[in-house]
C-alpha cells in the first residue's frame, strides 16, 4: 500500500514511554485496532503483540527495541514509537527521545510513578518534548486515580490537570467522564471497544464530576484571559477554546492533560488518540532543530521546511538479513527521495537511496519520498550509524549528536567450535551496529571475546538473540564488571623520541600534563601549543596518541575516566618528524606522567531502586548494606516501599534472585549506572 505524504501541519512524532508494565505495549496495539492498522487486537500475555515483533519481546512479555509505526486517527497522520520500560534498554528510549515532538507517559494506577517512569522523565525534559499523561489500569485492584495524579505532581514536579475521569475503579470501573464536553464516554465491549458513545453524566458522579471541571477550568484560565474573561461573565466556554489553551499549555509544559481508562478492558483509548493530535504539537510548532554548519562552524537553525536542503538524522539501526541494514530517521528539512544519492555528513561518504520505508512493528510499507517533520527507514545505507546525519553535499550542517551511557558489564564469550568464531564476529558486529551500549573486544591474550552491556538482562537478551536468531552456538561466562583506571593527582611528563626506520631518523618530542577531572566518566584533551608551530598532521598525531592511550589505560588495560590530558610544549624539526615519531612519543609520554599522577582503579557505582512489602523492608536494607550499598532515601506507597541506594555493581551480582526470594517473589529491583568510584 502506498501512503502518500500528508501536509506537515497534520503529522505528530510521538512516544509512548513508562516503567516496564505500565500498559505501553497494550495501548499501542489498541491504538493499531482503533486507527484500522490492525484487524484484530493482539495481546503482550499471550505473546501476539504487533509491536513486540521480536521472539524474545513475546517470549519475555517486555519491550526491547523501539519499535515504529505510522498510523491515521481523523486525518492526522501519527507516526509512533513503541520505547522499552526496562533500563538496561535506555539507549532505545534515549535516541527515540532525540527525534520526537510529543511523547505520552503512561502511569499505572496502581503503582503510580515508578523509577524508571522518573528516569524517562528526566530523559524527556533533557530533549524539552511536550507530553500528556495517560493513567493506565483502572481495572486492577488497587487502582487510584487521583493518587496517581498526586504522585506525578509530587515525584515529576508537573501540574497535572485531568480532562477525564473515571467512573468506579477495579472491577467496577466501567468507563470515563469527558470534563470538557462535560459527558459519559461509554465503551461497547461487544465491539472491543470500537464503538462508543457519549451519554449523561450518572447522577451519582454529576457533584464529583462539577468540581473537576471546576478545577480543569480554574487551570487553563491562568493561561488564558479570554477563559477568565467568560468564567467571570458566567457564559459558556466553547469547548475549542479550551483545548486551544491546552495545547499551548502543552507547547509551553505548563501543563500536563491527564487521561485515563483501561487499555486492556479497551476503554479510553480513543480520547487519548484525540488528546495526541489536538493537543500535542506538529513538526513545525516545535522550536526549529539546531546544527554545526561544516564549512563556517558555527551553529545554525534549521527551519521545517519541505523546499529547504535535505537533512535527517539517523536514530537507530535495525540489520535486515534480506535488506541489509535499515536506517531509521527523522527527516528535518526538504525531501528525501528512493533511487537516490545523499551524502552522510557525519563520515563525509556518499551513500545511495535504495528504497524508502514506512515501518508498522517490524512489517515495511513503501514509499517514494520522506518529507521534512516525517519519520522513515533509509535502504541501502553501508556506512551509516546512530546519530550520523545525512543531507545534500551543497548545504552540510551536523546535527547534534545522541550521547549514550558508557556499558558497565562485561562478560566473556566463545563459540562451541572454532569454525564459528568468524561467523560469531560477524554477528557481533551487527549487534553493535545497532545499539550504542553494546561493545565487544577481542582479547588477544587470552583468545577470548569479551562483551559489554548495560545490565544482565541486556547481555542475556543478546546471548540469546545470537543464539537463537544468528544460529551461533556458544558460551559464555560468568558476568564481569567493566572497571576503569584514573589518576589521583596531577603530573607534567616531557618525552623525547627517536628512532631510525629504514634508513630514516624519526624523531619528536611532546610535553603533557595529566590531571584528574570530576568529568562523570569522560576524559578531555585540550591542546594549549599553537597551531603555528608545526603542521596541523602532528597535532592530530598526537591526539591520536593521547586518545589510544585513553583507550589502554594506565596499568592494568582498563578504559580511562575523569581525567584531563593538556598538550603544553611540542619540538618540531622538519627535517626528522614524521607522524608515527608524534604518535608513539605522546603514547610513552602519556604513560609516564599518568604513573606519576597516582593512578588508580575506578568500579561503577550504580544508582539502585528497590520496590518491596513493608514487611521487608529491615532485611532488604540489610542485605543492601552486607553489599557495599548506602541508602539515600526511603519513601512509603499504599502498595509498597521504594527504597533509592547507591551500591557497586560489583557486588551487586546475583541480588535479584536473593531478593525476589527474601521478599516471596513480591520484590522488585532495578539500577542504572551513577559514576565511578575508586576501588
């Protein structure tokens, strides 16, 4: 089917982001049978959901990748992504953040704001996207709306304003109040929830129903002096008024509109559909992208414009065994067109336009053109990766690039059989291809491979998928922790060089000073000497030393952090340096001024959160303790005891399964990298 492209001011790139079990999956797929994307409901419990098309998304019943999908709800195109819960999986929610105008929390209503919803939060306000709200389960026992409304202006410091609310909750919850046509919504469970219609208000909720519209209209009237204007005078307030305050509202993040219903129970959905396309922003009320002009280095504003120069940004890889890689991304000026020739700014190649996609789930649907503010998948990229940015060869801006969070745990693999080990490679690289947060080395002394993960879960969840979907037999070791080395004080080292090679004299000589810098995890190289005193070649010579360097580590071959490397002094004869006599001199000059410097070995730190009955709260705390950790805040819930702790992954291993059966399976136990500590 071919779609053609709709005017940009009826698209929205939107995100569906929570906790792991807030319903994300569930109400994507009710959103794919309410828009005709999909003739039947497909379920995350029994492992037929369209969006988590991946055998372990269905084996597990969690979401791992983001998936994509357009969709059509009243003329407006909407282009959605489906982003994991889980935090091993940040990398996905992090480059879909990236690339999106609106997003859509979704919140239990039993659970409230969980961790990971606050750590996606934070991720949303970094990259300033608007968002609503959508309370999820009110079917399930426990269920409390207006607490999860608290809960968000408390924990995610919003102002949540409800424009529905629910009629009963748990198993009486049969449907939602509409605050501003000020009427029933009712959901037909003949029709799954297709079909449904707007009644009166029951009597019995008509006193609790007038004092939120009282509340929804005291909210938006702030904003608007027209609402008070009419407020005041007693006449009515047209319903597009309001939500045309709303939406500013939403632009501004001044205000949060709340939903509410039960995906599974297929109620609620379609007002939420109309909340994405009336109140959540077009490409082009977004402020405009910024980038680096390559030819002037300065930054620049990208207007959305369809007849301005091609520009998008790659978001994510996806390896196709037919297709090769598949690019996705999101167009930020002019057209983009199949058969075609573009250049990839970032790697400064030209790459070909094969095809043109629009992806539902995992299921490609062709098109001829991307058009600025549209989201799409590029075929017959070769060099492409994430957060590179492609454009025409006559306007190359660079759009700012997608920062990850740095692996934290290693384990060591190695096929079953030797004539696997290029086949296993091969596959590795793949993986890597597609997600930022996983590496893998080749450790030469020990014949092994050795890969790097967010978690055990994430490294589990690629164990498997090379197993299962790349047919590579192999095995693997027990969980390692990737630790790094830094330096405790500061050191200023001169190296001279020389050496004949073939005849010829190499020779150069290089001044550092190392430091330790509070850098969260990085390392600076900073070059004081000027660019006059020798040709740019050596400068970047030397760089390339320091970087190598880095990358080594001081004493035990562990990746540096938090240090700072300045180039103070350089000795330049043109007659007997070369390129090679810079890069091994920095690389010795580093090695001794870092040794003077006290170096230092670095373990991660993570930032735990643990979710547990009160009645366990005394032995979880305990059992925390007996491993390095330090609580840092404690909060009580209806349902549970959250519990924020730091702790090193160290000793960390094997403490879920500890606690899931401490606490009779009722625990729940999540964490993400903080900093680096010393050892």
């Amino acid at each position: 089917m071919e779609i053609k492209n709709s005017n940009i001011n009826n698209i929205r790139n939107i995100g569906i982001m929570a906790h792991i079990d807030a319903g994300k999956t569930t109400t994507t797929e009710r959103i794919l049978y309410y828009t005709g994307k999909s003739h039947r409901i497909g379920e995350v419990d029994n492992g037929e959901a369209t969006m988590d098309w991946m055998e372990q998304e269905q084996d597990r019943g969690i979401t791992i990748t983001s998936a994509a999908t357009t969709v059509f709800w009243k003329d407006r195109q909407i282009n959605i992504i489906d982003t994991p819960g889980h935090v091993d999986f940040t990398a996905e929610v992090e480059r879909s953040l990236r690339v999106l105008d609106g997003a859509v929390g979704i919140f239990c209503a039993v659970s409230w704001v969980e961790p990971q919803s606050e750590t996606v939060w934070r991720q949303a306000n970094n990259y300033h996207v608007p968002r609503i709200a959508y309370i999820n389960k009110m079917d399930r026992l426990g269920a409390d709306f207006y607490g999860a409304v608290e809960d968000i202006r408390e924990k995610l410091g919003e102002n949540p304003v409800p424009l529905f609310i629910p009629i009963g909750k748990e198993s009486s919850f049969s449907g939602i109040i509409d605050l501003i046509k000020m009427k029933s919504v009712a959901f037909d469970p003949d029709t799954e929830g297709y079909k449904y219609t707007y009644e009166d208000i029951p009597a019995d909720m008509a006193d609790t129903a007038a004092q939120w519209r009282e509340k929804l209209i005291d909210s938006v009237s702030a904003f608007s002096d027209e609402i008070t204007d009419l407020y005041f005078s007693g006449e009515e307030i047209p319903e597009d008024l309001i939500i045309k305050t709303l939406h500013q509202c939403v632009l501004d993040r001044t205000l949060l509109p709340v939903f509410v219903g039960s995906s599974l129970k297929n109620i609620g959905v379609q007002p939420l559909l109309d909340g994405i396309t009336e109140l959540l922003p077009s490409p082009v009320e977004v402020p405009p992208a910024t980038g680096i002009s390559v030819k002037k280095d300065e930054t620049v504003s990208i207007p959305n414009d369809v007849k301005g120069p091609p520009l998008a940004l790659v978001f994510k890889l996806q390896y196709d065994r037919e297709a090769g890689p598949l690019a996705f991304a999101r167009v930020y000026s002019g057209v983009f067109k199949s058969r075609t020739a573009i250049l990839n700014i970032s790697k400064k190649k030209r790459e070909r336009i094969n095809r043109i996609l629009r992806m539902h789930a995992n299921r490609p649907e062709e098109t001829d053109e991307l058009h600025a503010g549209d989201i799409g998948v590029f075929v017959g990229f070769k060099e492409a990766r994430t957060g590179d940015t492609i454009g025409s060869e006559g306007s190359q801006i660079l759009l700012e690039k997608i920062d990850f969070p740095v692996p934290v745990i290693s384990i060591a693999i190695e096929p079953d059989t030797t004539s696997e080990q290029d086949k296993l490679k091969k596959t590795l690289e793949i993986l890597s291809m597609e997600d930022p947060t996983f590496t893998w080395k080749d450790n030469e002394e020990t014949g092994q491979i050795v890969i790097s993960g967010m978690g055990e879960l994430h490294l589990d969840v690629l164990l498997t998928r090379i197993q299962k979907d790349f047919k590579v037999q192999c095995r693997a070791g027990k969980p390692q922790v990737t630790y790094r080395e830094s330096v405790t004080g500061e050191a200023t080292h001169t190296q001279e060089f020389s050496k004949i090679l073939a005849g010829k004299e190499n020779c150069a000589s290089v001044t550092l000073r190392v430091s330790k810098m509070d850098s969260h995890g990085s390392c600076v190289y900073e070059n004081k000497v000027s660019s006059k005193v020798m040709p740019e070649q050596f400068f970047e010579a030397i760089k390339r030393g320091v970087e190598n360097s880095l990358r080594s580590g001081i004493k035990t071959g562990y990746e540096c952090t938090d240090m700072k490397v300045e180039l103070l002094d350089v000795k330049y004869n043109e007659l007997t340096a070369t390129e090679y006599a810079f890069e091994a001199c920095t690389a010795m000059c580093f090695d001794s001024a870092a040794n003077e410097a006290g170096p230092v070995m670095m373990e991660p730190v993570m930032d735990v959160t643990l979710i547990v009955p009160a009645q366990n709260v005394g032995d979880t705390i305990s059992s925390l303790n007996a491993r390095g950790g330090l609580v840092q805040s404690m909060e009580s819930k209806p349902n549970a005891d959250h519990i924020h702790a730091l702790a090193p992954l160290s000793k960390l291993f094997g403490f879920s399964t500890a606690l899931r059966s401490s606490t009779q399976g009722r625990g729940t136990f999540s964490m993400e990298f903080s900093h680096y500590a010393c050892v």
